[in-house]
C-alpha cells in the first residue's frame, strides 16, 4: 500500500471490539516521567458536561474572555469530538462556539478563530459549527489574516506512528488479520485446514485500471465521475469489511481520501449512529480507460474482446461489488453452493445481467438463470455451475469475504475438508439478520481497529447529514 501524506484519524480511547495497534499519539514520546492517569470515558464526559456549564454561565454573564477560555478547555479535551465523547456533548460545545460567535465583535472572532486553528480544529468543524459555507468562512479568514489548514500537524503524527510501526513489523498481512477478528472469524482455525484468509491481498497488478476488474466493479459498487479535466474514483459503505476491502483497493490506485458521513438507516434501528465512508481518488482525465456509461450493445461487444482470462476477471469485480458467495441445503439436508449476481430493477445494470448470463454460457458453458424479488434482479448459478465458476475466476476475487467463502466451498467440494469442519467454519462467516451483525454497519471502528493501514491523503472529511 502507498503511504499517504497525512494519515487516518487515531481516536482517543480504544474501539469497541478491543485495543488497536495504536490508541494515543503520546505513546511515541520517549520520556521517564510517569505516566499521567487518564479519565475513564464516564469521568471525561462529567468533566465535559461540568465545562460545558461553565461555559454557558460565562456567555450568560456576557463574559467572552471567560467563555473563550472554556472554549479551549473543552477543546484541548476533546470535549468536542463526537467519536470520543458522543454526538450530544460534541453538539453542545458547537452550541458554545456558535453562541460566542454571534455576540463577538470583528476583534473577537478573529480571536476565536485563532484559537481554533491554534488548537488543530479542522475547516470543515469551524465552518459547520459556524453555520457559514466555505466562501464566506474565507472571507473571514481573509480578513483576520489567518490561513486555517485543519489537522495537518496531527495527520504528520499520525504518518510517523504509520512508519514506525511498519518499522516494527506491521503489514498488510497484520491489517487483514485484525479485520478478520474485528468480525468474529478466526483466521488460524481456517489455517490449520489449509485455507489462507489473507489470500485476497496481493492487488498490484490493480494497479493497472486497465484490467478487466475494474470494468467489472464499475458496473457494479464503483462510482465514476468526470470533471472537465479530472475522474473522480469513488467506493462507499457502512460495512466493516468493505471498509478495509475498499480502502486497500483504492489504495493501491493512487493515495486515496476519505469522508466520513452520518447517514439515517431506519432498517437498522439498532444502529445507534450509522457512518458511511466514502474512499476516493481523483485521476487525470486520461487515466481511466474504461467507458463511464455502456449500453448492453457496447458491454456485449466488449466483453466478445476479452479473452478467457479477460472475462473472468470481469467477472470477478462484478462478484465484488454486488455478488453474494453463499452455501444453501436443499430439500434432502446436502449442501449446495450458490453465486449470485444482483442488480436493481429497472436500472442499467438489469439488462447488463442479460449479456452477462449468455456470455457466461457461450464462453465456458456454465448454466446461470435470471430471478427477481420485490426489488432486485439476481443473476444466479447452483449446484455444480456455482463451483465450476468459481474454479474459473477464484484467482481474481479479491473481496476478502468472498475470497474465504469461494476457498472454503471449493476445500469442501474437492474433499480437502468434511462436512463437519465446513459447517464450523462457514458459520464464522455468515451474517446475522436483523440483528446487531459486527459485520453489519461498523465501518469505521473496523479500519480504526486495522490501523495503521489506513492511510489517506489530505486528512478527513467529516459530513453530518441530519
């Protein structure tokens, strides 16, 4: 993976699912003093709330050197970070902010403003607790002669905490391994039956987007859009796997950027607070050299140009984006492989599954047949079609989930494992319906958990949508 200018966001405090690698820039600095006590999570927030009063009681007393030096206490404690200390507290230090910014003379927010950028809060915090847009925010900044560039001191940190435990042994390898326990599944059971987890990695050769693989993602989870002189290459999810699939792929490409966005998901009513990430690269416009739209006409005659290699790689960045590896019992309790191929309705990706269905049939003379539900086209392949595709394109799939089911269906099937053991370990794979599934959602603490891996370039961007 490149290593990016900046870096991901360390959080203060470890995930929910255990300690990452690294849980506070601090630990870098040599020192023998002792180690100062840290507050528990409840003692941070009452210290919070404790200055959030404080500071409500200077604005009511129209004391704004009092309230700006409570400003920077709630600041320094990351009192106004919600990934720390939840969206309600973080909310009313805005409160604060915004109130003090509205009473403030032209001396004055230039003051707030400069402290601000002293203590690293980001653009992106200063002009949506403001409630202004970004040209009027530069306006101000102009104005007070400040130049605010966010978190680039941290990002440097953090890209130090990236070298040097890299120096110390990290990798890939350590990163996948982590995703993988993050979400419950225990790469060395899989090992001992000689079943690589961590088969997935190896995506240089993506590197080159003219590979079939990215024609295949395209039509599926790949977002593309074209600017006058740029392509913008963009990858979203809430998923926990996704999360570190997509930012390892994209990664490989070009030193990518990352946005953080609260979304409402009222499907999942046990998600608290969803997050999407949305992972991204700009290319010249010449970089990409695929078509951004492609009639089933001009995708049937491209796939005809591909060899047989080319196709199965088309594939299999199709499986990727939106295909589904899975094992059923049919009526007599025998296990049947499944891989399935999902498309809207009434979208262009419908017809697309039309051409894919025969190319698939004339070229290998694997058997798939079209199905719909309320919502969705599938393009399905049972039984022995499902396992002769995937000996065809096992090599190119790359999403790490369905990698490690395609190489625990096929263990089964050729007779490397029994029944027994592929039952244990497919269970470790599957997803929990309507429920709290760790691999549902989560996102953002999987690839917190997998640091330091995560790189991007040019900080984060994070977008509450209310």
């Amino acid at each position: 993976m490149h290593l990016a200018e900046g870096g991901f966001k360390i959080i203060n405090g470890p995930p929910k699912m255990g300690k990452g690698p690294v849980s506070n820039e601090k630990e870098l600095e040599s020192s023998n003093e002792a180690s100062q006590p840290q507050p528990t999570q409840a003692g941070r927030i009452e210290l919070c709330q404790e200055a959030i009063k404080e500071a409500m009681r200077c604005l009511e007393n129209n004391d704004k050197e009092c309230t700006m030096r409570k400003i920077e206490e709630l600041v320094k404690a990351d009192c106004h970070d919600g990934y720390v200390v939840g969206k309600e507290i973080a909310d009313k230090v805005r409160d604060v902010v915004h109130e003090l910014w509205l009473v403030s003379n032209h001396e004055e927010e230039c003051r707030l403003l400069r402290i601000l950028r002293d203590l690293g809060v980001s653009r992106n915090w200063v002009k949506d607790t403001l409630g202004v847009d970004t040209k009027r925010l530069n306006n101000w900044l102009i104005r007070c002669g400040i130049d605010l560039k966010g978190r680039a001191k941290r990002s440097e940190v953090v890209k130090r905490i990236e070298d040097l435990l890299r120096r110390l042994g990290w990798s890939e390898v350590k990163m996948c391994e982590e995703m993988f326990r993050f979400i419950n599944i225990n790469v060395d059971e899989f090992r001992k039956r000689g079943i690589e987890p961590c088969s997935w990695l190896g995506l240089e050769s993506l590197r080159d987007l003219r590979r079939p693989y990215w024609l295949g993602l395209k039509d599926s989870d790949l977002v593309i859009g074209k600017y006058e002189m740029k392509v913008k290459l963009t990858l979203n999810t809430t998923n926990a796997i996704d999360a570190i699939f997509f930012l390892t792929l994209l990664n490989a490409v070009k030193a990518l950027s990352l946005e953080i966005v609260w979304i409402k998901m009222p499907v999942a009513k046990y998600v608290y607070m969803p997050i999407a990430l949305s992972y991204y690269v700009y290319l010249d416009i010449d970089e990409w050299p695929w078509p951004i739209e492609l009639s089933a006409y001009e995708l049937e005659k491209t796939l005809n140009g591909f060899s047989d290699e080319g196709l199965a790689e088309y594939i299999a960045g199709k499986i990727d984006g939106d295909g589904s590896i899975l094992v059923s019992k049919d009526k007599e309790g025998c296990l049947r492989a499944i891989v399935r191929i999902t498309a809207c309705k009434g979208c262009p990706k419908r017809t697309n599954l039309d051409v894919l269905k025969e190319m698939i049939a004339k070229r290998f003379g694997i058997i798939g047949h079209i199905n719909s539900t309320a919502e969705k086209i599938n393009l399905v392949f049972n039984g022995e079609s499902a396992i002769r595709l995937l000996r065809r394109i096992m090599k190119y799939i790359h999403h790490p989930l369905r990698r490690l089911r395609a190489e625990l269906i096929l263990a089964y099937y050729e007779g490397r494992i029994d029944r027994g053991t592929f039952e244990k370990l497919y269970k470790m794979t599957e997803y929990e319906y309507g429920g709290p599934d760790v691999k549902r959602n989560n996102a953002l603490e999987a690839t917190i958990q997998a640091a330091p891996q995560t790189h991007t370039h040019g900080g984060i961007k994070h977008k509450p949508k209310n």
